[in-house]
C-alpha cells in the first residue's frame, strides 16, 4: 500500500489501458508508463462528450488546459513532445545494464536515443493563446478532439461484453491504486484540502446502482434517438401529437399502461404541458427536459460510462470521489452521476431515497437575517417561497412556460444575485438555454422582480460592499468582483455545513451519493430526525422533502 498523502482519485479502467497497448501496438507500449496512463485518462475521461466535458466555443470539441494535462501527463511539453511535435526515446538503464522494453522519454537528442513521429491521437481545434503575437480564442481552454481511429476503438471497446474485455481490469489511478486502496487513505470518498473537519466524517466511495434500470432507460433513449433521426429533427415539441406518441412508446418499453381510460385528475403538468402521472422518475424527468438530440446523446454517453464502470468492476457498484471547489461544496470527480443528468441519476440510483433541504438558500438566508434582528416587508415574498415553494414553482412553471426545474435554477440564481437581464453576460441567459421568448417572460414576471427586489435588499445587509469574506466552513474568498459570488461562497458555505452535520450522523455505506443541498441514502429515513440533527449541529431549523427515485 502507498503512502501518498493526497493520491489521485483520476481513475481508468485497467482494460481501456490493455485495449489501447492492444490496438495501439509497439507506438503506445514503447512509451513511458505515465505517459500511456496519460492517454488512457484523456481517452476514458472524453470519449463522449456531456455538459461536464464540452469546450464553450465548439461542441464537438473538449476543454484542456496545462493543469488537467499535467494532471495527467506531469509535464504539458512531454505531452506536446510525443502528440504534436515529435520526441525521443532511449532504453532506460539501471547499474545492471538497460531494461528490456522500458524507454527514457526526451523532447530533445540524447546519445543512444531513436526519435519517433508525434502519434496525434489526440488533435487540437481551439488554441486559447499562441505566444506573444498570435493570440488566439480569449476566456477559453485549448479545445481538443480525439482523433478517429482512437474515437472508433473506444466505441468498440465500450460495446464489448465483459467476457470479450482484458480478464485483468478493475478502475485505478495512474499510480495503479485501485478505488479501494484511494479510499483508504483518504479515509472514505471525500478530499478535503481547504476545509478542516477530520477525515472520519465521510461517506463510501463504492456506491451500488441499478443496473437493470440503465438498460431500460437506455433502451428508452436509443429509441428516442431512432425517432428524431426519422424526423430529421432535432427536438421535438412538446405537446406535438409526435411528442405524445413517443412518451406512450416509452411508456411500453418500461411496461407501463397507456392512456387509454386515464382520467384528468391522472394527470400532472410538467413544463405547461399535461403528461401521465404514472411516468417513472427517468421517464418524468426526460419529458421535465424534452426529446432533444444532444441531450439524448449526452444521457447515452453517461449511462455507457456507468455501464463500462460496472463491467470493470465486475458487479453492480462504481467509485465515486469528491472534491472541494473554493466555496467548500462537495463535487463529484468527473461529475460521475451528481452532475449528470436526473433521468440517468434516477435510473442508476432506482429504488434510492434523496433528502432535500426546502427551499435551502432561501431558508438559509432568512434565518441569517434574523439572527442579526434584521426584518423588512418586502422579506415576505422569500418567506412566501420558503413556506410553498412546490406550488409557487408550479404556477411559474405554467406562467413561464418552462419546467420546474428550469424555474428552480432562476430562482437559485436570483437568491446569490443575479440580474434579470437578457443579457448574455449574466447567468439567465444560460438557465434559459438563449431562448429570448422565455428570457422575456422572465425578466416581466411580477412575481419574480418582486423577489429580486427582496433578495436586493437582503444582500445590502448581509454583505455589503465585501468583496472576501469567510464561509462557514472556514475558507476565505478570493477577492470578488461580483456579489453574486460572495453571496454564493456564503451560503453555499452554510449548505456544506449543513451537509457535514448528515454525513456525520450517517452510516458511510448506506450513503449513495451527495449533491450540494441533498443527500441521498439507500434506505428511507425520518425528515423530522433529519431536522432535529441539524438543528443540534448548527442551530439551522430546516425542513426536508423525500424523494424516491
């Protein structure tokens, strides 16, 4: 067992690396080890593009700058060297004389050295800057696709059963520790590195999944897919007899009953549009969002990592790391399933309990005010939310023409300071997807500017002009240039504090994953023992909502 303080919590499957020295041949397996791990890190980690992965400039493109390709290489021109330039290699020696098949790499001749061409599997699209003089795409990372041949193994390798795969396999770092051995010396799946709370507090990094729930959803999004190539469509609208017709054939793939007979107090409104009550969370969270073609391919892309994950393991479980950002919230490494989208995390955790904090910002907020004795009347409105957030969510979703969610996400925006502006500078315009039609209903909402008004007022006094300022967890700000981030480093700070307080009541392996202001457990729990912990642990009285996936 290694020592390492803070081992790498990047992880590959052991059989993409077999794969690739398979295919690849003498021109990978000649190469350093870090180098080839680096690869198969690049390989694993952008196959497949989602949300988490795509470049802000093209979409058919990665983002990859100096620090994640150190992360993965240890020195950028090393990589530069053996992808792009061209580089040298020569037979590494001990006392003992020279090691069989284990090459020195050099950007540069050496004696004894052979040079070899740049392999190019990985090719460049988005330069960020190219030196003093030729500038190149600003507020952007170096931009990168893998190039076909590389792209058209992977595909291969991801279709094999697990019986066609390397008999040597299971997910490791570059250092070849397994997720076991990572969480053991990180003492469970959380990183800590600007935080202090001691590493006992932490939950396990192997969490189960349905597999059996995937294939279905899989099955329903492939479908899905079949239908909107037929269409030559991108979307399909909802409401359109066409986006009726697919839900009910979706609806059979899962074994549900049609529409026939159902009457109307059997219906829910999702987004202003009126669908089956009795669609299961993958399916209801699909319909939240729309048949859209790269969010259909951006679920597949995530279920088949998931899929390979657990074939490289060999049972129905995968690891999942956490890391600190700068406010002290907890993000999944890779954005395995915590950013991935709810359809996929409802299929994969089928049969799980998520906990959520009603209303967490705006509750959290609230309080704070009145421990400084602060009130005010336009506070009403946050208080209103607070009280009814389901409903009032409901009655935007139906005035916006939008989902919940999306309602959801502008609320939360609006809460650390947002402007309700069609600008495309400012969050909004990315919440609502650049659709100005609903841009427009939002920024007139009467509901809405009432909010954004209150929660104005409630930034005046809780923060100022302060541009750093230190959360609850202990971590200090850089110095901001806009509210909105100190608002967010505030109460996102309370948020983790609140999360710590359930994770340190929780048995580690009955924790299925964290996502910010919600926990989601494998067993059902009590929400009124949920707010008596927390309570006891920050003085915080907060309500939770339970949620079966």
């Amino acid at each position: 067992m290694r020592k390492d303080k803070t081992p790498s919590a990047d992880l590959f499957p052991t059989s993409l690396l077999n794969e690739s020295q398979l295919i690849l041949g003498e021109q990978f397996n000649q190469l350093p080890k870090k180098i080839q791990t680096g690869y198969a890190l690049v390989f694993w980690n952008h196959s497949g593009l989602i949300r988490h992965n795509t470049h802000n400039r093209r979409a058919d493109s990665f983002p990859m700058d100096n620090l994640e390709v150190s992360r993965y290489f240890t020195d950028p021109r090393d990589f530069r060297a053996v992808n792009d330039n061209g580089y040298f290699l020569r037979s590494k020696y001990t006392r003992h004389g020279a090691i069989e098949g284990n090459y020195v790499l050099s950007r540069q001749i050496v004696e004894g050295s052979a040079k070899y061409e740049p392999t190019k599997w990985i090719i460049k699209t988005i330069m960020a800057f190219e030196g003093r003089t030729r500038l190149g795409v600003t507020g952007s990372k170096n931009g990168y696709i893998l190039d076909s041949r590389i792209q058209r193994f992977i595909d291969s390798w991801f279709t094999k059963e697990e019986s066609e795969i390397s008999e040597h396999r299971g997910m490791i770092n570059s250092r070849g520790d397994s997720a076991k051995e990572i969480e053991h010396q990180l003492g469970g799946a959380i990183y800590r590195n600007l935080s202090r709370l001691t590493k006992r507090v932490n939950v396990s990094a192997l969490i189960k999944i349905n597999i059996e729930s995937l294939l279905v959803h899989k099955e329903q999004l492939n479908y899905s897919q079949k239908i909107l190539d037929q269409h030559s469509a991108e979307e399909i609208t909802k409401g359109s007899r066409e986006w009726e017709d697919l839900i009910n054939q979706l609806m059979h793939i899962e074994g549900i009953e049609g529409a026939a007979g159902i009457q109307e107090d059997n219906f829910l409104t999702l987004g202003g549009v009126k669908v089956k009550n009795n669609l299961s969370k993958p399916l209801q969270s699909l319909v939240f969002k729309g048949f859209n073609a790269i969010s259909i391919n951006e679920r597949l892309v995530e279920i088949n990592k998931l899929l390979a994950t657990a074939r490289e393991e060999g049972s129905n479980t995968i690891p999942i790391f956490y890391e600190e950002v700068k406010t002290g919230r907890y993000t999944a490494k890779n954005a395995t399933l915590q950013g991935y989208h709810k359809s996929v995390r409802y299929a994969a955790l089928n049969g799980c309990y998520e906990y959520d904090i009603n209303a967490a910002h705006q509750n959290i907020l609230i309080q704070l005010l009145e421990q400084r004795n602060i009130d005010f009347p336009e506070l009403a409105v946050v208080r209103d939310y607070v009280k009814d957030k389901q409903q009032i969510r409901i009655n935007l979703s139906e005035e916006l023409q939008t989902s919940i969610e999306t309602v959801k996400e502008i609320i939360n925006a609006l809460t650390y300071g947002a402007k309700l502006s069609n600008n495309k500078k400012y969050s909004l315009y990315d919440i609502c997807e650049g659709d100005r039609d609903l841009i427009g209903r939002v920024i007139t909402n009467h509901w809405l500017i009432k909010l954004n008004k209150a929660l104005k007022i409630a930034h005046d006094h809780l923060i100022g002009d302060e541009k750093s300022i230190k959360n609850a967890v202990g971590i200090q700000s850089e110095l901001l240039e806009r509210r909105s981030q100190v608002m967010a480093h505030l109460l996102q700070g309370y948020e983790r504090l609140v999360l710590d307080a359930l994770i340190k009541h929780s048995k580690p392996k009955n924790v299925a994953l964290l996502i910010h202001d919600c926990i989601v457990y494998y067993t059902p729990k009590n929400t009124s023992d949920l707010s008596r912990i927390v309570f006891e642990e920050t003085g915080f009285n907060l309500s939770f909502s339970e949620e079966l996936y």
